[in-house]
C-alpha cells in the first residue's frame, strides 16, 4: 500500500529501519527537493541533510502518530523552507556574468558591455529589496513565488514590488538614453 508521499505505508507501530526509510523515500523526497531548488549541489547537499536529521531522529518517530512518508515530507518541508530562511540573509551579488550573454566578436561586444555597465548601474541606484527581486527574477530565473518566499514577502507583495523595481529601472535606464521602449 502507497502512501501520500510515494512509498510503502508501513502497517501502524511497525518499526522503520534507517535503509527501508531511504530506499522507500529518498525518490520522492529528492523529486520534492528538486521542484523547490533549482542549484543541483544545493540540492544534493539538502537531500543528505533530511536524511540525516530523518536517520538521527529516527528514535523520536512514532509510528501511532503517522506513517513514516509523512513524518519524512515534514522534515524535508522544513528542511526546504530553512533553505530559503537562510538564502535570505546571503548577499545578493549584482555583478553579472558577461561571459554568458556577450558574443565572441563583432561590435554588438562593445554595445553590450555598454548596456551591461549601465543596468549594473541603475540596479545598483534601487533599494536593496527591489535590487533583490530583480536579480532574483531575472538573472536567477526564480519564480515570483520563489522570489516572495525569499525575501520574506506575500506573492502579492512580490508582484508589486517587482512591477515598482521595473519602472524605476527603466527611470534609470532612459536617463542613459540606451534604450528606446
């Protein structure tokens, strides 16, 4: 019998030994770990960390109270949300990464370290918070959600936010005259 969670129910008051825990959970919880965290080493680094707490608190698991996938899904949503808890307080690095979007040769080289000099710029001259979401949004690719759960504020909070950072961004950007909307 399945569980909520993907892996065998074991019967209620039934003893789970540290190897049944992870060969019947540890799909399902790195399949959970992975649609939360996009960094692949993160995520790695989080998949062995439940485990662990799940392994070393294995003593204060009560089978009377729910099956084994639940008491896991709980320690990795926990352990996730910690994730985003201490992403939070980390620095967000505005610099951006040439290398990835300028071209080998040519003259749009020139343009585009023109343009990726002044964005740094006009994203330096934004609050923190708003510097954040964009760099988090756009250099990043996190959803806005993801984007919320980070710096601490509502989805709708987020989205205005987002929307008041993109309008002083473009404030800036025009006063720089390299853009023409």
């Amino acid at each position: 019998m399945a569980d909520s969670y993907g892996g065998k129910q074991k019967a209620m008051n039934t003893v789970i030994t540290p190897e049944e825990l992870y060969s019947d959970y540890h799909i399902k919880v790195a399949r959970y770990i992975s649609a939360h965290i996009k960094n692949e080493h993160d995520r790695e680094d989080l998949l062995h960390q439940v485990f662990l707490k799940a392994i070393s608190s294995l003593d204060k698991y009560d089978p009377s109270r729910s099956a084994p996938g639940t008491w896991l899904y709980a320690i990795t949503r926990n352990a996730v949300t910690d994730y985003y808890r201490e992403k939070a307080h980390e620095p967000v690095p505005v610099a951006l990464d040439e290398s990835a979007i300028l071209p080998d040769k040519g003259y749009d080289h020139v343009f585009m370290q023109d343009t990726l000099e002044a964005l740094a710029s006009a994203l330096e001259q934004l609050p923190e918070r708003e510097r954040n979401i964009i760099i988090y949004r756009f250099y990043h690719g996190l959803s806005a959600q993801e984007t919320a759960k980070l710096i601490g504020v509502s989805y709708a909070n987020e989205r205005f936010l987002q929307h008041s950072a993109l309008k002083k961004l473009r404030q800036l950007l025009d006063e720089n005259e390299l853009f023409e909307y």
